[in-house]
C-alpha cells in the first residue's frame, strides 16, 4: 500500500488514472473512502489522488497536532512526494477549510480550487461540534464517538442508506485520536474570511441546499473570492457527492473543463 511522510507521520494515499492531477481531500472523522465514485469517474480522463488526513483511515494517528496548519504541511509534502508542480484541489468539510489554509500559503501550486461542503478556520459550525468534544473531555472518546455517530446518522434514516452506511464504517473505523488531542481547541486561532479575497485561482463552491449550517459559509465565501462559482444542489445535504454523485461529477467536470 502506498504511503507518505510528513514529518515522523506516516500518510496513506491511493492514486488512479493519468493525466492533470486531481488532489481530493476528506471531511472530519471520514477517509478516502468518501470519494469513491469521484475517483471512478474522474480517473477515466485525470490522475486522481485521495489521500487519508492523519489521525484518520489508515494514515498514522499520533496523540497531538491535529490544527489545520499540520495538515497544510501534510498536504505540502504529499505534493513534494508526489512531484507537483501544480494540481487542482477539491476539499470536502474539513478538507475544504484545508484547501483554503493551502490556497493562501500555496497558491501558485493550484491549477484550480473546489470547496464542498467546506469550513473555514474561525468559523463555528454550532453547538454539537463543542458538545461531542466535551464528551470526549468529561467521558472519553468512545462516548463521543456515539454522540458524533448518532447525529449523523439522523439525517440518512430512511433516504440515501448507502451512504449511510459508508459513513457509519468510516466513523467507527476512525481512530478517535482528534478528540484526545490535549491541545485540540487551543490551537492559533485565523479568520479566513478575512484573507481570501486573496485567492485568484479558478474556484468552485458547492453545497447542499439541505446543509443549512454551511450554505450561509459557502455564500459569503463566493462573495469575497473574485471570480468564484456557486452551486447549490437542491435536495443535497453535506455529503452531496455520495448523496448525489452524477450530478456533483458533472458539476466538477465542467468547471475543471473550464480552467485553462
């Protein structure tokens, strides 16, 4: 199986197809796994990468630095292994805010930028985030993991069970590691909404009409990266590109066709 360093972390990663590189990146808790009918479809035509964050599917799982500035760094190397020059980049949740952090420090290594579902740093998803990691704190892990598993399961009873299921595999599989993180709230704290009118590479925004937590992000994201799109996919929820995979594929495709 094919992995990576970065630093004394150990990351794993799948590449398929040939041709302009594709660097997909996953949500919180989730693996490569999630990008399953992307890389079918897009390693027809691209050399499509997925890549496993640290602390999660099979990539090393240590007991600190799980801030997004380690993973921009993991995100860095994987790029010098791999021998880029340039990609396009497509993150999901948390990988969209990874994307972001990359996009302001690495800019001139993007062909182009796709934020799915994204976060940002300095943006507070609600009051469930902070609630499962008090759980974490006050009764350890496993009963966070219940909590985060539950909640996210709510929104997949009795529509879209595949994806259901993939999920539940993948938060179970997780390792737990970034809720036992001592330093996990107290890491540099950024705004990036402050900083991305910066980004000027070609950028794709997508989200789920169903996501309300994150449309109001991806909205203001659009508004301040010149020259980005928007897509709001109707009847989708955070997980569109399981949720709805041919359509989020011809969403992509047709940007990424569109970038010079």
């Amino acid at each position: 199986m094919p992995y990576y360093q970065s630093g004394d972390i150990s990351h794993y990663y799948e590449e398929h197809g040939d041709g302009e590189p594709i660097i997909f990146l996953h949500g919180f808790t989730l693996d490569h796994r999630v990008w399953g009918p992307q890389v079918k479809f897009f390693s027809a035509t691209n050399r499509v990468i997925v890549v496993d964050s640290r602390g999660h599917g099979k990539s090393d799982a240590p007991e600190t630095n799980y801030g997004r500035t380690f993973r921009i760094d993991d995100l860095l190397d994987l790029f010098k292994h791999l021998k880029l020059d340039q990609a396009h980049l497509v993150g999901l949740s948390m990988g969209g805010s990874t994307a972001i952090g990359f996009a302001l420090k690495y800019q001139a290594m993007l062909k182009s930028l796709t934020l799915v579902s994204t976060g940002a740093a300095g943006f507070k998803p609600g009051r469930k985030v902070a609630r499962v990691d008090e759980l974490a704190k006050s009764e350890g892990v496993e009963t966070a993991r219940k909590q985060w598993l539950d909640w996210n399961m709510i929104y997949y009873k009795g529509k879209h069970q595949d994806v259901g299921k993939l999920l539940k595999q993948m938060i179970e599989e997780h390792s737990g590691a970034i809720w036992a993180d001592v330093k996990r709230g107290n890491y540099p704290k950024s705004d990036d909404l402050e900083s991305v009118h910066k980004i000027s590479v070609p950028t794709l925004i997508i989200a789920g009409e169903k996501d309300k937590i994150f449309v109001p992000l991806s909205e203001e994201l659009h508004k301040r990266i010149r020259n980005s799109q928007l897509t709001i996919m109707q009847g989708a929820g955070h997980i569109l590109n399981l949720e709805f995979p041919q359509e989020f594929n011809r969403v992509l495709n047709d940007f990424l066709d569109s970038v010079e």
